[in-house]
C-alpha cells in the first residue's frame, strides 16, 4: 500500500511513500486516512519536504529481483507527518494542476508548490498549524468629530473609505488603496479611528451590508451583452468581450458577478498586475456589497492565506486578483472573468511559465462555469478561437459615458529635427493644450534619458560588462545602468576606446522627454510615471487621485500611464516613438504595438472634452497606420492572422521553446543540437512539426550566461503531445552542472 506524492524537485513524476509509521501501527492500512490533495511532510534527498499527495494504491514491487531488474530492491520510505486539515487541494484543482503540468511540461511537485500559498509551502513544526483559523485586523471609525486639516488629502481620504463602512475596513483593503500602517497608528492616536481583531471567517460571513448597493443602469448594448453572455444553457461557455476603451465592460463584468451571485455562485476576476487600482475595488465594491478578497503580490503571506481559506470556505463571493489569483480555491465558482485578456502580465515567464489566462479557460471547464475574456483589442489566439466558433464573440463598439473615442493623426518626422525626442509640430499642440487648461500624456516606453551613449569620434558605444546589451544613460545622477542585469557604473569621463572626451546620448527616454518639456514649459507641472519615479502602487495611487484633480499638467510615462486608468482630463496623447515596437524582430511586434498604442490611446476623449492622439513616426507611408488611425483593431487582426495561416505560426501552430542556458555557448549549443537531432530523426516525416535553430538569443549573453534557443511549431495536437512527452526526459538528461534547459510552452517572445 503507497501513497504517491509530489515533492518540489525539478523531476516530473511523483514519489511512493509508505504510510506514516505511527499511523500505519495504530490503523493498519486505512489508506482513507491519505486523501488527495492533503499535505505531508516527506524524506527526500536528505531533506525534509512538504508534499502533496496525488493518489493512494496498491502498488506490487517484485520482491526478488528477478532476471529483467537490476540487483536493486525498492526501498520505499514512511511518510513523516500528515498534516491533520482536510485535503488543501480539492479534487478540481488537482484536475487543473495535473493537466498545467502535463500542458507546460513543468514538474508536477513544483506545479503544486506554485499554487500554494507560501505559508503553506514550508514545513515548520508540526505543532504550529498554519491552517489555523486567523484573525485579521479591522478598521473602524469611532465618535471622535474629524475635521479635515489643510493639505492633509491623504488622511481625509483615509477617514472616508473608513467612514463609509460601518462594519469597518479589512486592514489589507486599505493597504491596498495605498494607505500605510503609519497613517493608521497616526490616526488611531488622535483617536479617529479604532483596531479590532476579528476572526476573518466569522466576520466576512456576518458581513451582510445594510447599505443598498450603487446600481449603474447598463446602456443597451451592455445590457444586451450581459443576456447574450448568460444566454447559453450549458454553463460551461467562453465569451470574448471585445469592448473600445471606455465602453463599459466593467460594467458588464460587474452584472454577471451580480447574478452569479443570485444563484449562490462565486466570482474570480483576474486583472493585469498594472491594474490594480483601488478604483477597481471600490467599483466592485460599491456595487455588490458583498464580501470581496484581493489577491497579488503586494500582500503578506498572512493575508494571502486568509483570503485562500476565505474563498475556499465559500465566505469571499468575489475574488479580484493578478496572475496567481488563478490558483485560488473555490467551494462553487460560477464566473471567471479575465480583464485585459491580451496583457503579457498574465504569462509567467520564470520558473512554471503558466499563462493565467489559458488556466483560467481550463479552470472554468473543470469548473463547468462561465468566462469573460475581455479586452479592446483582444490576443490574436482569443479571435482565432472565436472564428473558429469555440469561443463565443460580443462586441461593444461605442463608449459607454460622455466620452467620445479620439482623432489620430501622424506627424512625419523623417526630415525633422528632434529637440529631446519631440518635434515643432507636436510642441505646438502640446503648448495650445496647456494654455486651454487641459492635460496632456507623453508616451514613451523607455526609461532613462537615453538609450544609447556613443563617442563622437570613434563610434564606440557603451555596453553592458556582463550582457550583450548597450547600457542606459540615466541622468539623476548621472551614471549607466543595464536594464537586462542591473549591472550599474559611472559616466566615464571618455571614450574606452579612443580616449576622447566628446560622448553624446543618441535617442530618448522618459527622463529626456520630461527634461526638454521642462525647459521649454518652465511654469508647468510635468510628471513623469516610470519605474524609476513610481515605485510603490502607494505612489501611483497618490498621483492618480493629483491628475484627477484636473490641473493642467503634463505626463510623461511609459506603459505604467497607458493601461486601464480612467483620466477625464486628458486631451491629447503624444506618442514619441511608433517606429521601434512596431518594426521589431518579433512576429508579435505589429499584434503588441496595435494592443498599446491604442490602449495609451483609450487615455483621452473619456470626459466631456474631445481627445486627440499624435504619433511621431518615420514610416508614415506604412499601410498599417491605415487602420490604425481610425482605431479598427478588427483589421489589423485580420491581416496579422491571414499573415500567421501562411507561415503557420501561432495561433495556427503551437509554439515550444527549449531555452539551454551555460557558462559556456558551445555547451548550450551542444544540448540542443541533440535535441534537435532527435527531433528531426524521430519527426522527419512529419509535417506539422517545423523545427527552427538552435540559434543564439538576440542578446546572447546575459548576466554572465550564454543563451540560445530551439523553437518548435507544431500544427497537430496529437503531435504535440508527443513532443512534449519526450521532453522531460532529455532535459534531465542535459542538465547538468553546465548546461540548463528549460521548457516554455505558449511564450510570448520569440526572440
Ligand atoms: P472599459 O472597462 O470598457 O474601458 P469602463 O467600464 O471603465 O470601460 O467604463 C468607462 C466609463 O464609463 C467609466 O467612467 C464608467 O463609470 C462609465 N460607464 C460605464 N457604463 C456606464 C453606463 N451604463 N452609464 C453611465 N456611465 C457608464
Ligand atoms: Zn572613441
Ligand atoms: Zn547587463
């Protein structure tokens, strides 16, 4: 009698164990003491680790070995301690997780550690349950009379989201609007506010607000959309929620939810990482009066655990969340919804290289529920599958309040001069919106001041000592800095190569922009929204709620500025540079661009004044600006699709990359030339299997490491799946203390 567990380690099958010692003594062998999905603490390698169980069974091993084993005997080990709380994985995500397993060919014990909440993935002592009911701190407003000080913005909106519940505020939510622990002790001080410790699960039940929800009445099309998604018998059913910018899909999001509800169902709303607003949460919120848990990275480990337990007690109705809150467990999930459903965020990109996005279609499958895909300009394998009817397809084509969608236009800048990335005309325009009191965006999505610093006598660059990158100029203070490494350095004085003192930045980031801005509009506010500037979701929160306040000003920013954030001041959006994103290597360079450039777009026109959109650019001839500058994504899509069917790339094909990482780039070469080897003799007569490289990684070296790839294409499933069962064995086979391989099943980049 074993019991098969998974163990976080870089291998690809589970591990028998024998039942606890002490267990085994007192019940014999009651296997239904070992459910699947519950916690036990296993001898490994030496080490003591905690795994999940993934089946229970009778397993006959030959005793003797006879003339086909070798010498060996099997020598199972006791399991050391199972964990007494019910199993933490039911049965549903242990669907899911075997399947992501299988699909990403990514090890199953690693799988399963992935979607455990940290303070579930150690062992401690057995005595110290970390499944013990939690209490969690709850704000709450006292009788002490508030009257607001002069400048203090940040306290007075403290005060209010307190005030407005009266059952008081979970502390995480608040931290999560981008309040501090020391703007509450502040207020707790002077006696404004008070702390009560309450028992989560208890408290969220009884948490039946007596306040009447905020109702938004839906306009027709949304309230078309919401029945047409609801209309279907079968609750398992996938709907791509193609809405402009502004057109209310929120809304349509938030109606769903409301009769998921009605029918005692849970809701998960997966959103980007950038998106997480406290806007967000107070729409939903105010509208469902329900309780809501939050789940991203900003959050302790206690308060992920809680929110766990929360939604999968069935307390939590609504779960909002980024990319990992697709683990979360439920007790009856009804509705998924995957905001901005094209956003690279939801792809992980290190370690189990899971995109939340296809989970989540899975997800809802097991689940036998609903799902939002939504988006303005929806991923070029969303559309596919909706032309092929597998997903259905609704479309909201006006915006939803007073806004109107923008006017675009280019501005040639072959034969112009530049002053700081920006040209006359588009200085005019900006200096006509200031002085009529509006705000304008200036998008560039590069950091730093400049790309590239170069000698004017030689042409010597500067590059990065650890990768096959040119470093960054950053002016505050001035010194170079790799955004691939992290490596850093001070300006050198003169060329490396020659000697000469006479060094010039070439090209424009944020920092350059919003420094020729400043020069030219002294008496204007101008912020700048990069990584470099806004470092904390606190931070943005704040300059959110100062551009809301509608001061003429200007923003320079990178993709933080462009997604999802409703401004209702905003006139004009200058985007700086169209050419590089769009003409990249990449074959999803033109799918991306489009998705952006009319995202940071969707930032003007949403109040009652009219927007405007400028795009600098060099290749203004370009057929694509075509319908790019009337904001018809529908063609860009189709032609980018018709472009992938010849050349059966993604979404016609599925994509595999084997990445070798080594000291050494013959080493790496060398693992994947067998791969490729093995492929082609075992694969030859295959069509559907396209074999590309190995070749070098654009950047070739990285951080010290030699990179190179092997990208596979494969049209037929059935193929595929038998590509993919070959591959774990010969990645085991080649890693080794000089190579590392690694399988990216549906990556995002190509190069
Ligand atoms: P999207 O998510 O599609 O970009 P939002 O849901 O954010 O759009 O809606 C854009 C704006 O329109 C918001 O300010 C929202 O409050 C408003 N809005 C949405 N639906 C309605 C409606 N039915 N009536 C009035 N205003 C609406
Ligand atoms: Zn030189
Ligand atoms: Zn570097």
């Amino acid at each position: 009698m074993v019991i098969s567990v998974a163990v976080p380690a870089p291998l690809f099958k589970c591990f028998d164990y024998l039942p606890a010692k002490d267990l085994s003594a007192k019940d014999g062998n009651d296997l239904s003491l070992y459910r699947p999905g519950q916690r036990v603490l296993v001898p490994f390698a030496g080490r003591k680790l905690i795994g999940i169980i993934k089946n229970t069974g009778i397993t006959t091993y030959p005793e003797t070995p006879n003339s086909n084993t070798t010498k060996k005997t099997i020598k199972l080990k006791h399991i050391l301690y199972i964990f007494n709380e019910n199993a933490i994985f039911s049965a549903k995500q242990l669907e899911l997780l075997t399947w992501a397993s299988i699909y990403y060919c990514h090890p199953i014990g690693d799988c399963f550690h992935t979607a455990l909440p940290t303070r579930l993935r150690k062992y401690i002592n057995p005595q110290d349950n970390a499944w013990q009911k939690l209490t969690s701190t709850k704000w709450l407003r006292t009788q002490h009379p508030y009257i607001p000080k002069k400048n203090a913005h940040k306290q007075l909106a403290l005060i209010e989201a307190i005030s407005h519940q009266q059952e008081g505020m979970w502390q995480d939510a608040l931290k999560s609007m981008g309040f501090t622990l020391t703007q509450l002790k502040t207020l707790e001080k002077a006696g404004y506010i008070a702390a009560k410790e309450c028992d989560s699960l208890a408290t969220t039940a009884n948490e039946n607000n007596k306040k009447p929800p905020i109702t938004i009445e839906l306009n027709p099309a949304q309230r078309k959309a919401a029945a047409e998604i609801q209309a279907s018998a079968k609750p398992f059913n996938v709907t791509v929620l193609q809405g402009i910018t502004g057109s209310g899909k929120t809304e349509v999001y938030i109606e769903c939810v409301r009769n998921a509800l009605k029918s005692g169902k849970q809701s998960l709303i997966l959103i980007p990482e950038i998106n997480l607003s406290p806007q967000t949460l107070t729409r939903f919120q105010s509208q469902l009066n329900t309780p809501i848990g939050l789940v991203h990275s900003g959050m302790s480990a206690k308060e992920r655990l809680s929110t766990w337990q929360l939604a999968r007690e069935g307390i939590a109705k609504v779960i909002i969340g980024t990319r990992s809150a697709i683990f979360t467990p439920f007790k009856t999930l009804g509705l998924i919804v995957v905001d901005e459903e094209h956003d690279a965020s939801y792809k992980q990109i290190d370690g189990f290289k899971y995109s939340a996005r296809d989970l989540a279609v899975k997800k809802a499958q097991i689940e036998n529920c609903r799902i939002i895909l939504g988006s303005a300009t929806p991923s070029l394998e969303t559309l596919h599958n909706a032309n092929l009817g597998k997903y259905q397809h609704i479309k909201l084509t006006q915006r939803a309040g007073k806004g109107k969608l923008p006017e675009m236009h280019l501005i040639d800048i072959r034969s112009r001069a530049l002053e700081n990335g920006c040209s006359r005309p588009l200085l005019d325009r900006i200096e006509k919106e200031i002085t009529n009191g509006n705000q304008v965006i200036i998008f560039q999505n590069r950091r730093g001041f400049s790309p590239t610093l170069m000698c004017n006598a030689c042409g010597w660059i500067a590059h990065c000592i650890h990768c096959d990158a040119k470093l960054t100029l950053h002016s505050r203070p001035p010194h170079l800095h790799c955004h691939h490494c992290n490596y850093k350095q001070a300006m050198p004085h003169s060329c490396e190569s020659c000697q000469q003192p006479q060094l010039s930045p070439l090209g424009s980031g944020t920092e350059r922009i919003e420094f020729g801005l400043q020069q030219r509009f002294p008496n204007t506010t101008i912020r700048r929204i990069d990584r470099d500037n806004i470092r904390k979701q606190s931070d943005m929160i704040k300059l959110i709620e100062e551009i809301n306040l509608g001061e003429p000003c200007l923003l320079v920013g990178t993709q933080m500025l462009a997604k999802g954030h409703d401004f209702h001041h905003v006139t004009l959006v200058a985007i700086i540079d169209a050419d590089a994103s769009f003409f990249s290597a990449d074959f999803r360079a033109i799918e991306r661009s489009a998705q952006q450039l009319l995202q940071v777009s969707g930032r003007t026109g949403r109040g009652e004044k009219p927007g405007t959109v400028l795009i600098q650019t060099r290749k203004a001839d370009h057929p694509l600006f075509v319908p790019l500058l009337s904001s018809d994504y529908d063609s860009i899509a189709k032609s980018e699709l018709e472009d992938r069917t010849l050349c059966e790339l993604p979404p016609y094909s599925k994509m595999i990359t084997i990445r070798a990482d080594a000291k050494v780039m013959s080493d790496a070469m060398s693992a994947l030339q067998l791969l490729s080897k093995q492929l082609h003799q075992q694969f030859s007569e295959q069509l559907s299997v396209q074999i590309s490289g190995p070749i070098e990684a654009n950047m070739t070296r990285k951080a010290g490491i030699y990179r190179c790839f092997l990208h596979l294409f494969i049209s037929e499933t059935k193929i595929r799946n038998k590509v993919l069962s070959l591959l774990p064995e010969h990645c085991i086979k080649n890693n080794n203390h000089k190579t590392k391989l690694q399988i990216d099943v549906d990556p995002l980049d190509y190069i």
